[in-house]
C-alpha cells in the first residue's frame, strides 16, 4: 500500500454560521450558549419551513484585484475564506495551484441564463461563466494571478475529501496548494433535499434516532505545502 504523503497546513480559512474566521468559529463552536439556526424563506413540500444555518455575510472579503465580486454567494463565501487562510503568509510566487469542490454552482443565476439563451436576450459572459463548477477555481487563482493547476473536484458529499486528497499530490510540482470547499443553500438545493426527506430539524449526525440533517452555507480553505 502506498504511503500517504505529508504535507504542511500553513493557513486556514473558515466562514460559516459561527463565525467568519477561524478564530471566531472555534469560539462559537465551544461555547455553551447554544443559538438556534435561521429559518430558510422556502416552504418544503410538507408545508414546513426547514431549519438552515446560514453563513455570517455582513462584510465578506475579496482580493483586491477583484473589482466586482461574483454574484454567487457560494463564490463569494469561497474567496473570502481565501483571504482568511493566506493572510499573513506572504506569498510572493505565482507557482500556487487552487484544487476546489462546491455542490451548488450558478443556481441563483441558472434561470436567468436559461430564460435569456431561449427567449434570445442579452446574457452576460459572466453570468454564463458563474454557472459552471469551474468557475471557482478561475476566479480565486485569477483574484491573485496564480499560474498552477487549477481544477474543481466534483464528487457530492465527498467533493471535499477528493480534492483535499488531490490537493496533496499537486505539493510536489507547486509552492502553494490553496484547496477550498464552499456552498451555500439555495431555492433549489433546499426543496430537492427537502423533497428527499433527507432534512431533518437538529443537527446530531452521530445520534442514532437523527431524523436527517441540516444544510447550511459557508466555506473553508486550507493551504497546503
């Protein structure tokens, strides 16, 4: 069997509904104050509102050479993670390859891109570029003019541990390895899980009488090296 290579965690990047950095998210998540999570706006098909934990959005950062950012919130929520996680670390090469994973890419713009390439209207280049899942990794490596790999990782619930797997293996050719995994609950996502029943109103995954599971938005980003 093949050894698993070693590699460092030089940064890391978290926002979620704890808190928008690192240290803010392990503090809200070792206190004993417990806060209940925000309602989503959607009505399921059962006729009840699904419990979500939404991500901290009030003053999301960006790189500097990103003058707009993206319209996606899981985008935005992925580059601010970024920030989080390189800050401070001085990166002054651009041999730094970006390994993402997202189960939602485009869907608060899909049917505006889709009523616009049927009706013919006018349809951004942008808006059509958000709707792929390699948008992600685009826009953070051009956000700071990186030159390594640059793929998204796409496998649903294990998205995350793929691309971190893989991630790994791109240390040997780069400098940096920024891996990043973001989402964020939409009027889509939320219904069709809800339409599952796979949704249920407390987070407990390892309770054995758990009723499902509670989706939420937010992303983190660990740099390799």
């Amino acid at each position: 069997v093949k050894s698993m290579k070693k590699v460092a965690i030089v940064g890391i990047g978290l926002i979620d509904a704890l808190g928008d950095c690192q240290e803010k998210c392990y503090s809200g998540m070792s206190s004993s104050e417990y806060v209940p999570p925000p309602y989503f706006n959607g009505i399921s098909e059962t006729g009840k509102q699904q419990k979500f934990f939404g991500a901290q959005d009030n003053d999301l950062r960006k790189p500097e050479a990103i003058r707009k950012p993206p319209v996606e919130k899981y985008a935005r929520y992925a580059l601010h993670s970024v920030v989080d996680a390189i800050e401070g670390l001085n990166i002054n090469t651009d041999n730094v390859s970006v390994v993402t994973s997202n189960g939602t890419a485009g869907d608060e713009l899909k049917f505006k891109v889709i009523d616009g390439c049927y009706n013919d209207k006018k349809v951004k280049p942008t808006d059509l570029l958000q709707c792929i899942y390699d948008y992600l990794p685009g826009a953070i490596a051009q956000g700071y003019g990186w030159r390594g790999a640059n793929v998204n990782i796409n496998a649903a619930c294990a998205g995350s541990s793929y691309a971190i797997d893989y991630a790994m293996r791109l240390t040997e050719d780069s400098d940096y390895v920024v891996c990043t995994g973001a989402d964020c609950g939409t009027d889509i996502s939320i219904p069709a899980f809800a339409k599952l029943t796979a949704l249920g109103d407390r987070s407990s995954p390892f309770d054995d009488n758990r009723n499902g599971f509670v989706m939420g938005s937010g992303a983190a980003t660990l740099v390799l090296q």
